[in-house]
C-alpha cells in the first residue's frame, strides 16, 4: 500500500500545512486555498484508503508469524516511505 498510499497522505500534509500549522506560525498558507473543496475531496479518498489499506492489513496478518510490535511499525513505514521520497527535496 505504499505507492497507493502516497496520494492521501500527501493531500493530508496539504491540508496540514495549510491549515492547523499555518495558524501555529510554522507555516505560510496558500492564499486561494478553498478548503471546503479540498475537504470534499480529501475525505472520500482517504476514506477508502484507509479502508482498503485495514482490509489488506487484516488479511496478511492472519498468515504472518511476525510480532504485533514488528509487523505494524513495518507497515507504515512501508506505507510512509514512498510519498517522503516523493516529497523529499532532490
């Protein structure tokens, strides 16, 4: 879930970033940024996202002998890796 993974949590940082940490100061918000719109489309697919990433969770970890402790740390590391390297200055 990696690479799918990497348009819901980029469009959560552009809602973070625009949002809760522009009114803490840590960063400058979009001016013609409409949060409504981006909400509409924000919630249904990190929605699904996040559904469909539980369900292959679910199913894979019936079959995995790792510990608990291992298995989900792994997980959304594989999950974050891909959108930090996407997202990281070259």
């Amino acid at each position: 879930m990696g690479v799918p993974a990497v348009v819901p949590v980029w469009l959560l940082w552009y809602i973070a970033v625009n949002g809760p940490l522009a009114e803490l100061g840590w960063t400058v918000s979009e001016p013609t940024e409409n949060d409504g719109t981006m909400l509409v489309i924000l919630v249904p697919i990190v929605t699904a996202s996040a559904l469909l990433w539980w369900l292959a969770n679910h199913f894979v970890r019936r079959w995995n002998t790792a510990a608990a402790r291992v298995y989900r740390p792994v997980c959304a590391l594989v999950t974050l890796v891909p959108t930090f390297a996407l997202m990281a200055p070259l």
